[in-house]
C-alpha cells in the first residue's frame, strides 16, 4: 500500500518535473526576471494590486513585442505594508539571482527598512510608491531609485493649498512609523515662519482601531481642519469616528490616503476630503490615454489606483535597461543611474545623484466617490463649501 | 462636562460589548468548566455573516432599513449559534477530561482557523471592510454632548440582550435546566435533564450573544476585518475572569469594568491615550495576582 | 522560486508525515527513538553534524541558510517552551514575547558596541528578567488563569512596542549583525576558492547554541531535577508530599525556559537585521506552541522535525504559504483531538537505567 502509493508520487513527480524541462526547451529567449515588491494582502493592497497590475501591464506588452531581447517574467511578492515582512520580501527577491531588478514597496516604511537589503546584495531597484525623501536621500546606495516623486514634493504643494484655503489652525494625526512622523517633521519645516499654528499633534499606531479619545481631544481644542499623515485604512476610521464623535473640522490626508478603496470604504463620508498626490490625473500624462485604454484592455479585476502609472513607468525603465544593457544586475544598476530625460508615460524621468526623480503635485478634493483634481471641482468652482472656513 | 458626558457613552457602549462576549464565557464556563477560546473568533464569523446577509438583501434589491437590521442580527445569530453546537459537540464535549491547556490550546486553533478561513475565502477577506450603516445617523444634543442616534440605539440594544439573556437564565426552563447542570452535572443528569443537549444549547445561546456583538461592533466602528475577534475575545475573557467565571452578573460587571479602565485610562492621560490596552492587561494582570480566581471568587455553588 | 518543482516538494511532505507515522508505529521506529533517548551525551553530537553537513552543501544559497538558520534558531526557543510546559507543566502562551524582548535587546546594546555573544547572552537574561514580573502572577493562578495572564502579557507587549517611541514604534529597529571575535558575521566565510553566503555564519552561530542548550535540557530531563518535573506536572501536591519544592522548581523552569527563548530571539534578531512589533503576534506565539506541540510535548528530539515542518515546508511550498496558520490550526486541532502527544510522542522514562544501577 505504502510502496503503490511511493511510486504513484514519484511518477507524478516525474511528469511534473519533464513537462517543465520541455517548456523551457521550447523557448528560445532567456528569462529576464523582474521582481515586483509591494502590500498585495492588508489594508493598503488596494494601491498594491493596482501597482502590481501595472507593472504586469509593460511586462505582457514587451513580451508581445518579436523584436525584444529577452522573455520578461514578473515575480510579484507581498510586503503586506509591514517592514519585517517587507524585509523577509526583499531578501527573498535579492537572494536570488535570476531576479535582475525590482519595482519595490507602495509603504515608506517598508521601502526606508529594505534599502540596506538591497544594497547588501546589489540588486538595482526602482520605487514606485513609497514618498519618504530619506529612501533615496538617506544614503548613497547606487541600487536604489525612485520615479514617483517624495513628499518633498508633495508637501510644498499641499501647504500652498491649505494655507491658500485660508485654513490656519491645524491639528495633525499621524501614523508611528517613518511615514507618518517623516511627514510631520516637514511640515513642521515648511510651516515654520508661516502664519500657520499646529495646534496639536497625534501620534497613533498603525494599527490602531479606536481613535475617540484623540477624536475628543481635537474637539476641545476645535481646529479649523484635521491634517492626516497616513495611510488608507487609518484614515478611513479616522474620518469615520470624527463624523460618529461630531468633530466637524475639515479633513485632510497626504498621498497616502489617496486610493479608490477610501471611497468604498467611507461611502457618502468621503466627500469633501481633500488631498495632494504626486500622480497627476491619468487623462493630463503625455502617455495617459494609451495607458488607460491598455490597463482597460487587459482586463485586470481591480483598478490601476493613483500609483499605478508610476509602477508601469518603473517596470518599463528596467525592462528598457535591460534591452539595452543586457539581463546583468550590475549594468542596469549603471544605466539606471544615467537616466536624464527619458521619456514615460508619466513624463520625463530624469535620476539626479540619489537616483531621485523630481516630479509636480496635484491638488484633489472627493467629490461624488472620486477624486477629482481640484481645479476641475465643484469646491473650486464654489458649488460647494468646505467645512471650517 | 458635556465631553466627559461623551467620554461616559462611549465607555459604556464598548462595555455593553465587552460584557456580551463576557457573558458568553461564563457561561461555557459555568456548564463545563471549559474556556473556549474560539468565542472571540465566532464574534468575527458573527460580523462577517452579517455582511453577507446585508449584501445578499441588496442583492436581492431589498431595501428596508428596519427589516435588514433584524435579518442581519438573525443571520449572525444563527450562523455563530450553530458554529458554537458545532465547537461543543465535535472538540469541547469530547475533550472534557484532557488538561486545561490542551482544551485552551485547541480551542485557540479553532478560532484561529475560523478566522484564517474568513481571511483566506471571503473576497477580499484580508481587508478592512466597510460595515454597512444601518441605523439612522441622526444627530442628538443631551446637556450639550453631541451623541449619534445610532450609538444611542446600539447601547439600548446590547442592554436589551443582556437583560433578555439573564432573564432566559433566571426564568424559562432551559435557563433552570443549565443552571442545574452548572451546579452539578451529574446529579442534573440523574434528575433526567439531557446534559448534553442542555451544554450545547448553552453553547449556541452564548454563540449567539458573540454574533450580536460582532455587528454591533461592525456597527460602532463601520467596519470589519478579520482579526477584529482576537482581542475582543481576550478582552471578554478577561472581563469574565475579573468578574469570576461562572456569574453572570460579574461578567457584565466585568465588561464594564474593562471599558471604565480604557477609558479612565484616556480621560487622565489624554497624551499617552495608545497606552490604553497595555494599562488594561497590566490591571487585569495584577488583579489576577491579588485574586487568582477573579474579584467575585469562583464559587461552585452559585454558578450562573 | 517558482521554478522549484512544488510536486516534488509536496510529495516529500506527504513522504514525511508516513515516515514520522512510521517512525512512532514501527519497531524500528521505536528502537531509533530509542537511540536517540537513551544513548550518551555523544548523540547530541548529531545535530551540529547534520547541521554542518546541510549548511555545507548549501553555501551559496542565501535563502535556503536563512531558513536553516530560522528552524535552528526556533527549535532553540522550542526547547525553552518544552522546558517549561514539556517539562514542569508551566503554561506559557507569551513565547514570542520574550523572544521579542531578546531581539529588542540585541537591537539596543548591539547599537552600543557590546561584544556579540554578550548582547545574545543579555538578550536571554533580559527576557527572564522581564519575565520574573510574571512568575508571582503564574505561581499563583492555575489552569485557565495562568494562560489569560501570559496571553495578556503577549498582547500588551506588542500594544507596547507599537506605541513606544523610543524603541521604534510600528516601523520597528534596525540590528546590528553579530561580530564573534573581530569578525563581522555579515561576510561569508572565504577559504580559496570556498565562498559561502554569510547565511552560513548564522546557520553555525545558531548551531552552536542549539547543541549547547540542546545538551542542557537533556542532562536536566535526565537529573533527579527532571523527574521532580514530571511528578509536579502530573500531580503538585502529590510532588509537595514527597519533599519536592513545587513553587521553586516552576520559577526556576520558567526563567530558564525564557533565557532559551530570549537568546533565540537576540540570534534571530541580529540574523535578520531587522525587527519590528508585527513579527511578535500571537499569531506568532502559537505558530511556535503550534511546534511544541506538533512534535510531541516534552519530546527534545521532536522539537528539530516539527520547527522544520512548521518554518520550512510553508516557504518551500508557495501553494500553501499563504494558507499556513490554517493548515497548522488544523493540524494541531486534529492532534490534540485525536494524537494528544503529539506526532513523535515522548517516551516513558527507562528508570532502570538512568537511576537504578
């Protein structure tokens, strides 16, 4: 019984392992692996899917294409947005060496935890979505890039939006990790000499499900609006307790509560939320329409979310380094870091010293279960009002 | 004052939930002398059936606030009512004799696998989800509080529950027949009451109070997710423990009592308010020392 | 990765649980069990050997070493499990915790300079210090009550870490890599033209830890002190009777066992340079009760099977890894339910010749 059943296994391991010999056989190209790092379970993996969709998008329309070098493989792997997870990921993809380069992490935290792991092991990698300058600015590790802009960028954008709004007293909720508190600290440097007054500042855990007691707080102290440094999950419940406590200050959120899933999640709450992202409304990219009509086409199940250009922008910027150099890590890490000019379909990409790209914020307001930039909105067109002026 | 007034409600809507997982341990307690751990776990299967109900009736095109409230309360009842018989009749009734940790162990497993499997095959199920909101958010001013008709209406229901489930205890014949089997199973057994058929309608009533606060608690927080049980369950555990296993009355006592320390712990230490849990569990913790069997000492005689 | 052949990984599994079926059925099985229970101290030697011998054959892989190292490094903290609830009956559900509390220390003192095996052995002694504030709590409650407060105690811990700033919050530390004798154990080993992965360093710290405390707990199950264990664990006041100091030995096993799971954890934190609350749930903590447990409790030998089913075999199999806490719940549920002690059950004591000669 024993024995029948020991030789029914190695057959079917013997198939399995021939009818994996003659696949590869039947290939002529060698197998450029790309390796795709981002929260594919958890609260943000809505962002994460997109991104992953994204990349999966440049990766199937190169190897729709006769003329290219090499057959291209994306090996997604989930982060979970938890950085000893993110660490686990990424030296799984750096270990090993089939991978040629990574399209990593949507969550700073992650991204600022794995920069060492890919250093250590010479993998060049491109980040997609994670905005913390230290990523990029915090070493000079050569294998490490970023197309999609910091919140550098971004928060200069959303105090001239604020500020602009007239909004001068500001209560700041933030998340713990580097994400949150990184935040914070710029726009404390941003705000210093304005006449803006940060009336009070909270710190809570990523985690966290129940916020009345900072809730009750903001109350007391009535600021005109609510700024959140953090990321969707977070600022769902955030909203959703400041509506149950009657706080009725207006809400904020940085980039990172920018994604579909705040909407499905708030339903009629979301509106009137406003925001800054980095990624500028599909339609306004140079390459937008076409990568809209693509994404449309190969029909993926969840959206291509805010980020997703930017993961399609990091996955063709290796897979061109790749034409070009060769499927050796050293050699793209070399080409990435000459990268000035290069035209994607978000726009010119150009890698300064850090390997940093530079790009220009939007403004969006919810309006309806979308964001919509904020110059097209009914807010702006004063149709509707904000709360707290 | 009109915040603390606020601060009150809330406190004592996070203890009616507290004390209803509470009394749901006790009462495994009471007619077993058993922990059954997978309790906070059923909670989450309880929220989760909920939402299947809810999604099914709009499905379906129905749209009756009142009528779906009651349809999701009764779905999660029943799916966590039979969840529990299924717990009791196949795991806890068989093990009875093993060590109390193996009991522990096991039963923590069960909870585990409820909630891996609500992870791993409901779409999505590794996501926060939204909780649909099924009770008017009217706003109401008491002495100058803002308060949410559907808070109010949520305490008003959890103490409903209560009282209905201590009066069930106190005066219908089931409640008689599981107080007998408290006292003395044996001797309950030679008097002709059916024990196991009475354990495991206890298990099912004490299941069922885990579905009405797993959607009141989707309610409260407008969402859910899949590791919502475990800290409820360790949280109602712990509340039944310092109330003493076994009474009904210390497990509400108890629930309340978890929710005063959170939210005293918050009202004196606004800054440090994340805090919160691990002054709770330290209290719990100390208080276990100082009384190992629970403030109200667990007393054979007076069970349930 | 993929390209692993996931039949051939998913037929050594089902090979392995016939064989360890087989192991504990068949008289050969028996008289291995046997060997391995009742030789002398020279068996021990065993586990180095096959350690270095896998580690070896490994070298260049970085991944496969990582996981080596994680199941010797968790058979090691096992063992501090199996000495306290294997052995002296104290229920302990917050094994995370302390191991989180080694790998917290060796994230602070390493970030000091302190000499590598000094911040390990701070990392065991750190974690049985914190966990002395909860022997009075555990000595005093029984049963149900003893597993709420070390269940509290793991929640709180990890509630701690994620609002304390000063130890990192949610975004977690970095760790400095161990360096043993002015060597950094970040490069690998390099002799001509041997280059293994820096992996291998570990895998051999990791080694030498395990066959030292491996050694330990056996010569304590084989003491008089062992069996004062067994009888308080199978009756107290029958063990308070006969002259044994029940309330002494069960703090003594609790802190040993928490100095085991502290180094462990101070190894595992320095070997991934990286820790951060969310690797200390409790999910985590009955992932490795789950191992005790699977193994056979009170079973030593048991613990290196059970950590290699539990760690490896849901990496080396993708189609499970995202199903493993379930697989595992039910694995353990079904072994508790029906195979109480375990897949590699303890044997009984051989009195005549341990004792009697």
């Amino acid at each position: 019984m024993l024995w029948s059943r020991g030789i029914a296994v190695a057959a079917l391991t013997a198939i399995a392992t021939l009818s994996g010999l003659t696949l590869t056989h039947a290939q002529q190209k060698e197998t450029a692996r790309i390796a795709f790092l981002g929260p594919l379970t958890g609260g943000n993996s809505a962002t994460g899917l997109g991104g992953r969709n994204s990349a999966r998008l440049a990766v199937d329309s190169r190897n729709a294409d006769p003329d290219r070098r090499y057959d291209y493989e994306l090996v997604p792997l989930d982060d979970e947005c938890l950085p000893n997870v993110g660490i686990q990921a990424a030296t799984r993809a750096a270990t090993d060496r089939s991978v040629v380069a990574g399209v990593t992490h949507f969550c700073s935290a992650v991204a600022i935890a794995t920069v060492d792991v890919y250093n250590r092991f010479e993998l060049p990698v491109v980040v997609w979505g994670a905005i913390l300058p230290a990523i990029t600015h915090g070493n000079d590790y050569p294998e490490v890039h970023r197309v999609n802009g910091s919140m550098l960028d971004e928060s200069k954008v959303l105090v001239e939006f604020l500020t602009g709004l007239g909004y001068k007293r500001w209560a700041v909720i933030h998340d713990t990790t580097d994400y949150g508190t990184g935040y914070l600290a710029i726009l404390r440097e941003k705000l210093a000499g304005s006449d803006v007054e940060i009336l009070s500042t909270f710190g809570v855990a990523a985690d966290q499900q129940d916020f009345s007691a900072e809730l009750l707080r903001v109350k007391e102290i009535d600021p005109q609006i609510v700024v959140f440094a953090g990321l969707t999950p977070l600022g769902v419940r955030v909203r959703s307790q400041m509506d149950r406590l009657g706080v009725r200050s207006q809400f904020a959120g940085i980039s990172g509560i920018m994604s579909v899933s705040y909407h499905d999640a708030l339903g009629s709450l979301s509106e009137g939320t406003i925001s800054v992202h980095n990624s500028a409304p599909l339609e306004t990219l140079p390459g937008g329409q076409m990568f809209v009509d693509e994404y449309a086409k190969a029909g993926f199940a969840e959206p291509p979310e805010p980020y997703g250009p930017y993961a399609f922008v990091a996955t063709n910027l290796i897979i061109e380094a790749i034409e070009e150099v060769g499927a050796n890590r050293e050699a793209v890490r070399d080409w990435l870091n000459t990268v000035e000019n290069r035209n994607s379909i978000a726009g010119p990409i150009t890698f300064d010293e850090h390997g940093h790209n530079s790009v220009a914020s939007t403004k969006y307001v919810a309006q309806d279960g979308r964001w919509v930039r904020w110059e097209d909105s009914l807010y702006a067109a004063g149709e509707r009002m904000l709360s707290g002026r | 004052m009109a915040i603390l007034l606020e601060y009150l409600f809330n406190g004592a809507l996070l203890g009616v939930i507290y004390a209803l997982v509470a009394v749901g341990f006790t009462l495994f307690f009471g007619v077993l002398d058993v922990i059954k751990f997978s309790h906070g776990d059923v909670l989450t299967l309880g929220a989760y059936s909920g939402l299947a109900a809810f999604v099914s009736l709009e499905l379906l095109g129905l749209d009756l606030p009142v009528v779906s409230l009651i349809f999701v309360l009764v779905v999660a009842m029943l799916v966590t009512g039979l969840a529990g018989i299924a717990i009791g009749q196949f795991f806890v009734v068989p093990m009875r004799g093993s060590p109390a940790f193996n009991i522990l162990l096991m039963t923590l497993m069960i909870g585990t696998a409820i909630h891996e499997c609500i992870r791993l095959f409901v779409p999505g199920g590794a996501n926060p989800k939204a909780f649909p909101t099924l009770l008017p958010r009217t706003p109401i001013e008491i002495g100058g509080a803002y308060i949410r008709l559907d808070s109010l209406l949520l305490l008003v229901l959890g103490i409903g529950v209560i009282v209905v489930t201590n009066w069930m205890v106190r005066h219908t014949k089931l409640g008689l027949a599981i107080r007998a089997v408290a006292q003395d199973g044996d001797t309950a057994q030679i008097m002709g009451i059916p024990f196991r058929r009475v354990v495991l309608a206890t298990f099912a009533l004490g299941s069922m109070l885990a579905g009405v606060a797993g959607v009141m608690n989707g309610l409260y927080y407008s969402e859910i997710n899949f590791n919502v049980g475990v800290l409820l369950g360790v949280i109602g555990f712990s509340s039944a423990v310092v109330g003493g296993l076994g009474s009904i009355w210390g497990a509400i006592i108890g629930g309340f009592s978890f929710a005063a320390l959170q939210t005293v712990w918050v009202l004196f230490f606004p800054e440090m308010s994340g805090y919160r849990d691990v002054f709770a569990f330290t209290t719990i913790i100390v208080l276990m020392t100082i009384w190992p069997t629970g403030i109200i000492a667990e007393r054979y005689s007076e069970r349930v | 990765m993929a390209s692993e052949n996931q039949w051939v990984i998913a037929s050594a599994l089902v090979a392995s649980l016939f064989l360890s079926f087989g192991i504990a059925r068949t008289k050969a099985g028996r008289d291995f069990a046997a060997i391995l229970q009742n030789s002398g101290s020279w068996i021990v030697l065993l586990i180095p050997v096959a350690g270095l011998a896998i580690g070896l054959a490994l070298h260049e892989e970085h991944f496969a070493l990582m996981m080596l190292a994680t199941v010797l490094i968790y058979a090691l903290a096992c063992i501090g499990l199996t000495i306290q609830f294997g052995y002296a009956g104290v229920i302990n559900f917050a094994g995370i915790a302390f191991f989180g509390i080694g790998g917290y220390t060796a994230a602070v003192l390493g970030g000091m300079g302190l000499p590598s095996l000094l911040v390990l052995l701070a990392g065991g002694l750190v974690s049985a210090a914190i966990g002395c504030i909860l022997i009075l709590p555990v000595l005093r409650t029984k049963g149900h009550y003893a597993a709420l407060i070390t269940i509290a105690f793991v929640l709180l811990f990890r509630s701690f870490l994620e609002v304390n700033h000063t130890l990192g919050g949610p975004q977690g530390l970095r760790v400095e890599s161990a360096t043993i004798a002015g060597q950094s154990l970040f490069t690998g080993i390099r002799i001509g033209s041997f280059e293994a992965s820096f992996y291998l360093n570990y895998v051999l710290l990791a080694l030498v830890l395990l066959a030292i405390f491996f050694l330990m707990a056996r010569f304590l199950e084989k003491s008089w002190i062992g069996i004062n264990l067994d009888s308080m664990r199978e009756d107290p006041v029958g063990a308070a009777v006969f002259g044994v100091n029940v309330a002494y030995w069960r703090i003594m096993s609790f802190v040993i066992g928490n100095v085991l799971i502290g180094i462990a954890g101070a190894t595992f934190a320095m070997m991934q340079t990286f820790i951060a609350p969310s690797n200390f749930t409790f999910q985590q903590s009955l992932l490795m009760l789950a191992i005790v447990v699977l193994g056979g409790i009170g079973n030593l030998w048991a613990v290196i099977p059970a950590a290699i089913l539990v760690v490896v075999v849901p990496e080396k199999l993708q189609a499970i890894s995202e199903y493993r806490f379930l697989v595992f719940a039910i694995l353990v549920v079904l072994v508790l339910r029906f195979r109480p002690n375990g897949l590699f059950p303890r044997s009984m004591r051989n009195f005549r010749k341990e004792v009697g000669q």
